[in-house]
C-alpha cells in the first residue's frame, strides 16, 4: 500500500491497517516504526518553499 500510494497520511495508514489486518495503532507509533526503519519521505513541494525573507542590513540603534 505504501508504494502505491506516495501522499498517504499516517492516519490513513491507521485506519488501512485496522480495516484490512485487524489491528490498531495510533499514528505516533506508526511514524516511530516508519522513522526507524528509515522509511520517511517527504514531499516535493514543501522542500520547495521559498525561505525566510532577510534583513538587508542590521536593525538600526534604538534610542
């Protein structure tokens, strides 16, 4: 299921684990497995964000 299905939340992933095998974990739990065994992804777009906007020059003294 996780390959065919690249933008499946955790929570979606709960509830396919409930429905098709009969047991319950709590989306926590399910990222800590998946986090151990190095099998996080993340999405394009949010690598994508531009940055911070930055100070051109330090903020001028305040008297």
């Amino acid at each position: 299921m996780i390959e065919g299905q690249d933008d499946i939340t955790l929570v979606e992933l709960a509830e396919f684990l409930r429905a098709e095998h009969a047991v319950v974990f709590a989306p926590s739990t399910i990222w800590r497995f998946l986090d151990r065994h190095s099998r996080t992804f993340k999405k394009n777009s949010a690598r994508q964000r531009a940055g911070s906007a930055r100070r051109a020059r330090a903020a001028t003294r305040l008297v």
